[in-house]
C-alpha cells in the first residue's frame, strides 16, 4: 500500500454549472473536537503489518491483509460449489467433512456457494444429500490444503443411471429426486438355490474268507434351482419427497417387491439320494440313489445314483455302479423396456451322480493276479468314473476313478474310491461331487451338487469278527447358490 503524494497540496478544482472552473485551495475549518485517525499507510497497513503477514508492502491492500491473517493462524480457505446435474446452483445444501466447523455454518447459499476457514489437512468434502436419491449422486471430493492457502472445490451432482436406467441389486429405501415424473420398472426374485447331491455309499468288508468287499455306489446328483419370476410395469407416477422402500429378493428364493408389485422368487431343487453301501453276502448290493428333482421343473435334475455291488463268492467283490448325469437347467431371454435392456436369466443345472467304488480282492486266492471288479466309468456327460478293482499278488490297493464332467461344465461328479487289495486294510474312498462356479445373472437358479463317489470294497484278512462299512463314500460339496434377485428402473424425467 502506498500513501497519495500530491504536487499540489490542498488544491482542489470548482466547476460551476455554466462550464467555467475555478482551481482553490481548501484547508478544514470544521474546528475538530476529535482529531482522529487519519487514513494512511502508516496507520491503515504499515510496513511491519505487511511483514508480519508475508504479504508485498507496496503493493498489497487491507483487503489482501484480511486475506492472509488465517494462514498467520494456520488456517486455510476452502471454496466449495454446489451444482446439480443441469449446472445450476445447489442451495442450501449441507456439506460435509469439514471437521472442526459447526453443522450450522455448514449450508450452502443461494447460488450453491460456501467459503470457510479450515485448519490445513486433508479433508473429504461430501455433500449430506448424496445417497438421498436412486437416480442421483454427488460423490465426495477429496483435498488437501495448506496454512494460508485458498482452494476451489467443485461438487457435482450426476445421474447414476446407464441411458437413465438404474440397477437396484440392495434393499434400500429413498426418495427420486425432483427431476423424475415416473419411470417403468422390471423386477426379477432371488434364484431357487440347487440342492446337495448325495453321498456315496459305503465299500463293505466282510467277515468271510470266500468273500470279498463290494463298492458302493454313487451319490445321486442334486436338483438345480430354478429361475425367479419376472414382474413389469410401466408409466409409475412418482411422488416428490416420499420414501420408496425397494427389496431385493435374496438367494434361495427370496421375494423382491417394490411400488407396490412383487416378483416371487425361485424354487429350491431337492437334494440327491445317498448311494447305496456294498451288498452283503449273496446279496444283489445296496438301493440306487435318486437324483434331486429341479425347483418347479425349470431346475435341471440330478443324475441317479449308483447301486452298491454285491459281494463276490470266491471271487472278486462286486463294483458300486456309477451315477448318471444330471440335466441342464432352462435358460429365459427377455427384452424390456421396449427393447432397450436385454435381460437373461437361467435355471441351475442338475448334479452329475458320483462314481461306484471299486470290488476287493479275492482273497484266498495268492497264486495269481486277481482284480476286483472297477466300478463304471462315465459315458459322455455321465457321473464320477468308477474305482479301480483291488489286486492280489500285486500287494497293491485300486486307484481311485477321475471326477466325471456333465452337460454343463459347471459341474462334475465324484470319483468313486479303489478297491481294496489282498491282505490290505481297506480301499480308498469315494471322491467328493462338486458344483462350481457361481450361477449366472440376476434371479438364475443354482447348479445342484453332484453327489460322492462311493466307497471301494475291502479284502483285509486281518480284520475278520465283525462285517461293517469300511470305506466311506465321498460327500457333495461346492457352491449351489442362487443368485440373488434386481430391480431394474427405466426413469422417466
């Protein structure tokens, strides 16, 4: 700041109304009771002043002065405005994280402006109204300011929709914002879950010289879960300033409602039988395991299980016979919209059976190599192959069968166990049957769970007193979730 240096102190000019002027000197005479502060450098921003604030002395005015006291403080200046999505100003607005600062002096004005002192940091600068609103959002802003540093902060409030349709996948409830006058609505229910395929059955020992351990068979496959229903409408009035509460149907069937419509979820597919355990001597082996049956028919059905062998009379023990595949779920194509979304959804695929355990070793027999029976490998798209037979001279237990595929390659069926070898403990057990992956999009139906391998038989001469399973069968595992149900919002401004 500088102080004005006249040439002519005191001289002032007089012009009079006919154009002529006159050039005087004045001098005060007001005879002063108070002589006052005189307005000058010296007593309005001195030099130390300026100083002090680190600001130029010449050039800098009051108003710089009063600009540059808060970083003195170590406080900085934000400069926060407020749009909606068509540029005009937010008003009245409550604005966020500015930590340290009254809630009531947090409020935009008019024209969507807020200035406010901070201390220097870093601070997340949000707005009260973002998550107010389906259609709309006003995602915070992130800055970090410095003592005696001024900065701008733009939020911007944007549509959440893709070519204005939203996608609801949470229950929630809030309002539309002021721009909607109705929208059309699709909404879909929580997928069927799949079911749990069966176990496999036990391989058995016997206590018998002449008799050697069968197989069990496999776990029959589970039901897939079936697709949600679809519900639409259109041209849905909206009401300013009222709540919408929105339910997304869960996994497993769950109900998805809102605007006073529902679309029911999917059904269940049932679980898959276990296998049947080795047979008992002379006997024709255990029950078949059947397969789980799909939800509401959509769901594809599990694959039947396999029987259980019957022991062999001096011979080899019996294999437990292989499930079979289950079938592929039902897939649903719809447009919505008037053809502007393009939705599909898929009932789950049934679980494949699991693979029959392999037949024990003959037991007295030593003079030669003598192999249980292996249990049934799969066809094209079948169960779990079967285990291999045990040996005798060999001294060496059976393999264990491959996991078998299905028509859908989301899943596959257990192996079945190896039989047990001449003078060894046991056979293996069965594998586990699987459901993999997750199901498709919104409200599709579960894969179900393919069921175990079965158990393979056992030869061990050693453990006679007590005829028992002694292999067990494989379980059915993996994920046989539905997925969980949407609502979809065409909005209409």
């Amino acid at each position: 700041m500088k102080d004005r240096i006249p040439g002519k102190p005191g001289r002032v000019e007089l012009r009079y109304d006919d154009g002529t002027k006159v050039q005087v000197t004045m001098t005060r005479a007001d005879e002063p009771v108070e002589e006052g502060t005189p307005l000058c450098k010296a007593t309005l921003l001195p030099d130390y002043v300026c100083d002090t604030l680190n600001i130029d002395r010449e050039t800098s005015t009051p108003g710089d002065a009063l600009l540059a006291v808060p970083g003195v403080l170590g406080k900085a200046l934000l400069k926060i405005k407020a749009t909606h999505w068509d540029g005009s100003g937010y008003a009245n607005l409550q604005i966020t994280g500015l930590t340290g600062i009254a809630a009531d002096r947090c409020y935009t004005d008019d024209t969507g402006m807020l200035a406010v002192y901070v201390n220097e940091g870093t601070y997340t600068v949000g707005s009260a109204d973002n998550g107010k609103f389906f259609d709309t959002a006003m995602p915070p802003v992130s800055v970090t300011v410095a003592a005696g540093e001024t900065k701008n902060v733009a939020l911007t409030e944007h549509k959440v929709s893709e070519n204005d349709i939203l996608i609801i996948d949470t229950s929630k409830t809030s309002r539309f914002s002021h721009y909607v006058t109705s929208v059309d609505v699709c909404l879909i229910g929580g997928g069927g879950n799949g079911g749990v395929g069966g176990s496999g059955g036990g391989g058995y020992y016997v206590d018998s010289s002449n008799y050697c351990g069968a197989g069990g068979g496999g776990g029959g496959g589970a039901g897939g879960g079936s697709a949600a229903s679809i519900t639409e409408q259109a041209n849905i009035s909206i009401e300013q300033n009222v709540d919408y509460r929105l339910v997304v149907g869960n996994a497993g069937g769950g109900n998805t409602s809102g605007f006073s419509l529902t679309a029911t979820g999917g059904k269940n597919g049932s679980d898959g039988q276990k296998g049947g355990d080795g047979g008992l001597p002379g006997g024709t082996g255990g029950t078949c395991g059947s397969g789980g049956i799909g939800g509401v028919a959509k769901g594809g059905s599990g694959g039947t299980g396999g029987a259980g062998g019957a022991y062999g009379s001096s011979s080899y023990g019996n294999t437990g016979y292989n499930g079979t595949s289950g079938s592929k779920g039902v897939e649903i194509v719809r447009t919505i919209f008037n053809g502007e979304k393009t939705i599909t959804i898929t009932s789950g695929s049934g679980g494949c059976g699991g693979g029959g355990g392999g037949g024990g070793a003959y037991y007295p027999d030593t003079s030669a190599s003598r192999t249980g029976q292996s249990g049934y490998s799969p066809n094209a798209n079948n169960g779990g192959a079967g285990g291999e037979g045990g040996k005798t001279s060999s001294g060496n237990g059976g393999n264990g069968g491959a996991g078998g595929s299905s028509s859908d390659v989301t899943v596959s069926g257990g192996a079945g166990g190896g039989g047990g070898s001449f003078g060894r403990a046991s056979g293996g057990s069965g594998g586990s049957g699987n459901a993999i992956g997750t199901a498709g999009l919104y409200g599709s139906g579960g894969n179900g769970r393919s069921g175990g391998g079965g158990g393979g038989g056992s030869s061990d001469a050693t453990k006679y007193g007590t005829d028992h399973v002694e292999n067990n069968g494989g379980s059915s595992v993996g994920n046989n979730s539905g997925r969980q149900g949407v609502i979809y919002i065409k909005v209409h401004y």
